[in-house]
C-alpha cells in the first residue's frame, strides 16, 4: 500500500526570464495512510527555501535534506502524521538550455536574439520545475498560476481562468483546475507566442508558434480538427478539456510530447511552409499530430500505472497513429508504410540484447532507454496483429471497454487483456503475454510434405544462436487463392494442406515473426514477385525476411542477390525502399574493402532501370510516395557515382543558387547530397553559408546533412566539430554523428570524435539522456578491427549507465557486422 497519495497541486511560478531564474510556491494535499513522521518526494536540481507542513490544524516545521542520488527531497516532522496532510514548499532553479523540466528556447527575430520558456517533463522531469511524487501511478488535480512579463502569453494544460496587472510590468495568470492527471503531463510555457485559432464544436483549438510562423500552423489545425473527431467516435468518448494547444518549438529534444491540452513539438514536426517543406515534412505532420492526439486518451485518460507498462501509451499511440492518417488519406499507402515501423521493430528485437515489450525499469536512466523501437514499433505491430486476429469490431470494443473502465486512472497490461477478452469472448492474454514478456519474435519454418504444412518456431536471432522460447502465432497463409488463418501453439505443428502450386505465410505481413521456406516454394514465391501476382506488402515481406536471414547465415547471400533478381520491374516505394536500403547497406559496410568497386557498380547497375521509371519531374497524379522514391533513388545513385544523377543535380543547384524556388523541396535533399558527393572546400563553404543564413528548421537541417556527405575527411571532421558549436542546436547535435557515420568516407570518423569531445557532447546535450544514446550507436558502422574493445576500455573508465544498453546493442552490432562482411567477400 502506499504511504503518500497526493490529490492536488496548487504551483505558482515567477519566471525571471530576464535573469534565467525561475521562482515557485506550492500547496500539496496529500492523503497520508499510514502514520509517518518522514515525508519523502521527489525533487532534483532545486532550491527548497523552505517548507511546512498542516496536518490535523497543526503547523510543523520539518528539517529538510535533498538526496541528490535518489533526487528527493526528504522531510523529517517532529511528530508522526496521517490522513490529510498538506505541504507547503518554496523553492527556485534556473532556466537552462537542457531541453528538460523548465527550461528556456531561443530564436532569432529582426531585433536579435529572444527566448521562451517551455517544459519537458516525460518520464521523471517535473521533479526539476517542482517537488512532487514524480511517477505516472500518482495523479492528481493541478490549479497553476504564472507571474511574467506584461508582453508575453502563457499557456498550460486548461484554459485561463483570470488574469491581473501586477507592479513591475508583471502580470499573473491563473489556469482553470486540471482533471486529475500525472505529474509528466503538466505544462507551462512562457513567451512571446503567436496563435492561430480555430474550434471544434465547444472545444478552443490554436497552433502556438514563434513571431512570424503562425500561417505554417494551417495544415496542422487542418489535421488536428479532422483526427480530433474521429478520435472521439472511434472511442466513444469526448475529448474531455475545453480546448486543446498545439506548440511549435525551436529547442526540443523528442520529436513531440502529449502534454494534456498544450501539446509540443519540434518546428519540424508541426509548421509546414508551401516553398520549402516537403511531401514527406505533410506526412510526418500528420503521423505526430495523430500519434499525440491518441495520447489524450491513452496516456492521459488512461495512464500506465508504473514505466513497465510503457508500451500501453506508446504503442497505442503508434498503431492508432498510423491507423488514423490512413483514413482520411488512403493515397499516401499509409497502411503499406507501416511495415516501415514493424521492420524497425523486428531488427532491434533481432538483437540478443533487445527487451521485452513490458520491462522492469526502476531509475530515470532505465526508464529513459526504454523509449525505443521496442516500445513503440513492436507494441504498434503486435496490435495490428491482435487486430488482424480479432477482427477490427472486436479490436475497437475493447479499446472502449478499456477507456471507459479506467478513466482518469491509471492501469496495466493485465487490465488491458481483461477488456479484450470481454469484447471477444477469445484468451487473449493467454496469446498476447508471449509477445509482451519475452524478448524477440520467431522464426516460422514451413515444410509441405505428403499433402501436410509442417511449421515449426524458434526464435530468430541475427547472431543465428536460439533458445528455447516460443509463442502462440496467429498465421494467415494464402494457398491457391485462399485464405487460412492457424493459431501456432507449438514448437512444431502439422497441418492438412492440400494444394497445387504455391502457398505463402505471414499473407498481408500483419504477423511479428519472420518466414523461411523451402527452395522450391521459394522460387514459386520468386516468380510470383517477378510478375507482380502478389500484394506490395507481401513482395516487401519476402524481401525483408530474406535479407534478415542472409544476415544471420539461414541462406546464402548468393541465393539473396540470386532472388533480387524478381524485383527488376518493382517500382512500387514500399517495396524498392527496402530493396535499396539493404543495397546501401552493402555498401557501406564494404568501403574499406577491395571489392567496394564491384559492389558500387551491382547497385548502380540495380538502380539504373528505377532511375528511368522515376525520373527527376513528377508525373502526373504520380503516388505520393514515388516523391520519396525518386529522392532516395537520385540521393543513392549519386553515391554510386552516376555521372548523369551527379551533373545534372551540381546543374540544378546551381540554378537554386540563382533562383531558390527553381528546385522542389521534395528534391533538395538529394540534390544537396549529390553536390556535396561530388563537391569540395569550396561547395562545403557555400552550403555552410547556406544552412547558417537559413531560418526555416527544416531547409537547415537538409543543409546540416549535407554538410556530412563529403568524401573529404577534413570536411567531415569539420562538420562533426561543427556540431559543437552554438550554430547546431542541441536537439541536433546527433544528425552530424548520424549522417557521417553513414558516409563510406566519414563512418570510422564518429568514435574518435566521440572520443575527444566527450565532456563537451555531455555538456551540450545535458539532461537529455536520450539523446548520449542516439549519438553513441553511431559507431556500429566503423569496421574497424578491435574497435568494440577500444570503445568498451573507453566508457569503463567513463561510466555512463543511462546508455549501456544502447552500448551493448552497439556492440553486438559490430560483431553482426563483422560476421556479415565475412559472408560479402565470399560474393564479391
């Protein structure tokens, strides 16, 4: 049982922006049920003034100590306490750069440089804007007030309940209550915002931005109001604020956050510019603004009790996301591109050093690096899987037997299957929990043998090694134009299979597992691929299991290359995008090899007939997704040294030069790649200039990138030590290590640099723990020779828990690659 539940927050905050400080009072009511005369909660990087605490109409004056370790504050009372207890604590911190708690953003306008405020609190960072029970388990009701400047706006989770004039050209806000909620989703921001405003029935809508952004929140207002609704009849329950803020940032670490009722994301994520953003900037806006906007359900009205439970908001976040943007925009293949998620998914689950969905996290290190492929891309597939098994009715009656039993509350998976099985009358949870409490998926063998399908599962692995674990796995297979569906409960089962031709399993990809067949249904299977006679997902699905099985030594490489052979007439992005991302691949792993030449001139040879498929102008009514088709095949052939591809993109950035809106956002990447492919000191220096007089975020991240794809490794190193300076952002500082460790030229730069600027990347990316991770598993590319010892000697004498299992993924990483590059020289 608990010993502390608090019930309500009432905070007032005075921020000094002026001075970088921040002020705050508070009232905690807290029912305490059991007698204590110690109160502990959670408080890191503060200054606690002073502190009382009410109890039974008593007044008692604790000692108070800050445990740093634990990042608590601890109270000490003279006499034990129980029942109604009320605290108050006065406090101060400062407004830091770090992308955490309350922190401070900047941005440029025509008089020079200014700043707003903005918090990040998910998953344990409230606890740097305030002293509270920091944990998701521990809601409560927040009534928020804010003293600043007379000449900026405020915003927090409800609407503006009364505002006053105070002295010193300062004014004070007070926010209507909250309903009750967890800590990570408080919010309060401070700054010389610009609104467009809009309403949904009763419900204020506004996009909150920057001084002169404000008309690039259109198309997102367009979404929000067009997924806010079906949202609402897909659940069967009313978004339950007033209103609802969407808050376009310039310093942002994550790439949005659900905050209830002011939700943030990065500029990237949220503004979209007709002149400079892409097809793919209107899809990514749409895919976050439904993924936060299922948020306020699952996750804010329904809320996991504890972090190992993360999947419960993530996941559902993921699969409803993608869920929802397929709806209204059936053009954009949205239901296809979701095995670029399940993909993500089965490759970090394909590792031995992955986790399970529902994992045992108990510090804010833990908790930080499970915010990964795993909680999000393998929770969203193994829901579309219970989907697909279910039917979507059933799916869809027990998300709303979920939502309504636990509203404004909190839960868990258990309760989560419970809702399930009493929509569908089906075991569930007996299904389900495999997927969720063991790491990694199967690999399913299919036999036919005297008129019998023979399956058997083990788990698959990229290092080939198994164990003994297996699964309950709903199969469709496809077999002389039907469809079966079996329920796999065994290591090894038989079936009655009756048929004249071919079959195929994992029919539509809608199962987490990967397939092996025979030869002689494989090439069956080959030729079906080859005509066309099977379904984009499914051509896509053979692929991507065939080049994770040639990676772990289940078939040959040469019998990969030999199959690649059907996807000569492919053009479909789904398919081609996977195909060439295995290709590039090769590529770069094989750079310092004798055979990189051979390798380039397959791939360029392979991508030759695409190229003339696809062009450099669209057609007309061409598929949305052939614009991302045609920029990854243009960007790939340049790195192959396509003269063509390289002379006409130094043509067209030549003519952008002159005359920017001459080339097609959706083609600027590419073109800038290829220039700079091709390009030397002085084309790096025109293309720093460029992203350093740029303001929109999104045209100067496709300049920073660029900045990372010269064959000079002067220019590369350049770039890396670029990345320290003030002109990247620190929510950027990991696209420099990215992009270059991706470069055939650049990758074994990444660890030294790593190396010699540790304490200045610690310094920049600050609390930001996430972003140690993103930047360090950069190095799995480099095929140096003994390099994982060198890394791992390296972080023994620099000891940093929050990215171990970033490290070790990164590790077994190189030694796949390694194994893998053995298998290549036996090809080329």
């Amino acid at each position: 049982m608990k010993t502390f539940v608090p019930t309500n927050y009432q905070i007032e905050f005075d921020i000094d922006l002026e001075n970088s400080k921040f002020y705050g009072k508070e009232k905690i009511t807290v029912n305490v049920r059991q007698s204590t005369d110690v109160i502990k909660l959670n408080s890191d990087d503060l200054v606690i003034n002073d502190c009382k605490v009410f109890a039974k109409e008593q007044s008692l004056k604790p000692v108070f100590t800050t445990d740093e370790k634990n990042e608590e504050l601890v109270l000490k009372l003279p006499k034990k306490v129980s029942g109604k207890v009320e605290l108050t604590i006065s406090f101060r911190g400062d407004l830091k750069d770090q992308l955490v708690g309350l922190y401070r953003s900047q941005y440029q306008t025509p008089v020079g440089k200014k700043y707003l405020v903005t918090t990040q609190f998910e998953p344990t960072d409230a606890r740097k804007a305030f002293p509270c029970w920091d944990n998701p388990g521990d809601k409560a009701t927040f009534d928020i007030s804010v003293i600043f400047d007379r000449t900026l706006s405020t915003i927090s989770n409800t609407e503006i309940l009364e505002e006053k004039e105070l002295p010193r050209n300062k004014k004070q806000v007070r926010f209507a209550l909250t309903p009750v909620m967890s800590t990570y989703l408080v919010y309060l921001g401070v700054g010389e915002f610009e609104f467009l405003e809009d309403k949904l029935g009763s419900v204020q809508l506004r996009i909150a931005t920057t001084p002169g952004k404000m008309k690039q929140g259109k198309l997102a207002m367009e979404f929000l109001k067009k997924f806010l609704r079906f949202y609402e009849n897909y659940f069967g329950i009313k978004y339950p604020l007033k209103k609802l803020d969407m808050i376009a940032l310039p310093d942002f670490a994550s790439g949005a956050m659900e905050n209830w009722g002011a939700i943030t994301f990065r500029e990237t994520a949220l503004l979209y510019d007709p002149e400079k953003s892409t097809a793919a900037t209107k899809q990514r806006i749409a895919e976050v603004v439904s993924h936060e906007l299922a948020h306020q359900w699952f996750g804010n009205l329904v809320t996991m009790k504890w972090w190992n439970d993360l999947w419960l908001n993530e996941s559902f976040a993921t699969f409803m996301g993608n869920k929802t943007v397929a709806h209204f925009y059936p053009e954009w293949d949205m239901e296809n591109q979701f095995l670029n998620s399940y993909e993500e998914g089965l490759e970090l689950d394909s590792l031995k050093s992955s986790h399970p969905i529902e994992v045992e996290v108990k510090t804010p290190s833990e908790i930080n690096e499970i915010f990964d492929e795993i909680s999000y891309e393998k929770g969203g597939s193994i829901l579309k899987m219970l989907e697909n098994f279910l039917g979507e009715d059933y799916f869809r009656n027990g998300l709303r037997n979920y939502l309504r039993m636990h509203r404004y509350a909190n839960a868990d998976t258990d309760d989560f299957w419970s809702s399930f099985e009493k929509a569908s009358k089906k075991p569930v949870k007996k299904m389900m929990n495999g997927w969720i409490k063991q790491t990694g998926y199967p690999l399913i063998e299919a036999k036919a043998k005297d008129s019998k399908l023979i399956l058997t599962q083990k788990r698959f692995l990229l290092q080939r090694k198994s164990d003994d674990s297996s699964w309950l796995v709903p199969i469709s297979i496809k077999v002389d134009g039907r469809t079966i569906k079996h329920l796999l409960s065994k290591k090894e089962e038989s079936m009655k299979f009756n048929f004249s031709n071919w079959f195929k399993l994992n029919y539509g990809q809608n199962g987490f597992f990967r397939v092996r067949y025979e030869d002689e249904n494989l090439q069956k299977l080959k030729d079906l691929v080859s005509k066309k006679k099977l379904d984009v997902k499914d051509r896509r699905g053979i692929h991507n299991d065939l080049a994770a099985l040639s990676m772990a030594g289940h078939v040959s490489l040469k019998d990969y290359f030999d199959f690649l052979d059907a996807y000569e007439d492919e053009e479909d992005y789904i398919v081609e995008s996977d195909i060439l991302g295995k290709l590039y691949y090769i590529f770069l792993l094989t750079s310092d090899e004798k055979s990189w030449n051979k390798v380039t001139d397959h791939n360029k040879k392979f991508l030759a007939p695409l190229f003339k498929k696809v062009g450099w102008e669209p057609r007309k009514n061409e598929k949305h997704t052939v614009k991302f088709l045609r920029s990854s095949t243009i960007l790939n052939l340049g790195r192959y040294g396509d003269e063509e591809v390289l002379g006409k993109s130094i043509k067209k950035f030549d003519q952008f030069l002159k005359k920017p809106d001459s080339l097609s956002p959706d083609l600027r990447g590419a073109v800038y790649g290829c220039v700079a492919w091709n390009g030397n000191k002085k084309v790096y220096e025109t293309i720093l200039n460029l992203y350093l007089k740029e303001e929109n975020q999104e045209e100067k991240r496709r300049f920073l990138v660029a900045l990372c794809g010269f064959k000079e490794k002067e220019l590369l190193n350049r770039t890396l030590e670029f990345a320290l300076t003030p002109e990247v952002r620190a929510q950027e500082i990991f696209i420099p290590p990215m992009a270059v460790s991706i470069n055939p030229f650049g990758k074994n730069l990444v660890w030294p640099w790593i190396k010699n600027n540790w304490t200045q990347i610690k310094g920049k990316t600050g609390e930001a723990k996430n972003m140690l991770s993103r930047i360090v598993e950069n190095v799995s590319t480099s095929t140096q020779k003994d390099l994982d010892k060198e890394i791992k000697a390296f972080f023994d004498q620099n000891p940093t828990p929050e990215i171990q299992r970033s490290l070790d993924q990164t590790f077994e990483k190189m030694s796949i690659n390694s194994k893998f590059l053995e298998s290549i020289r036996k090809i080329f």
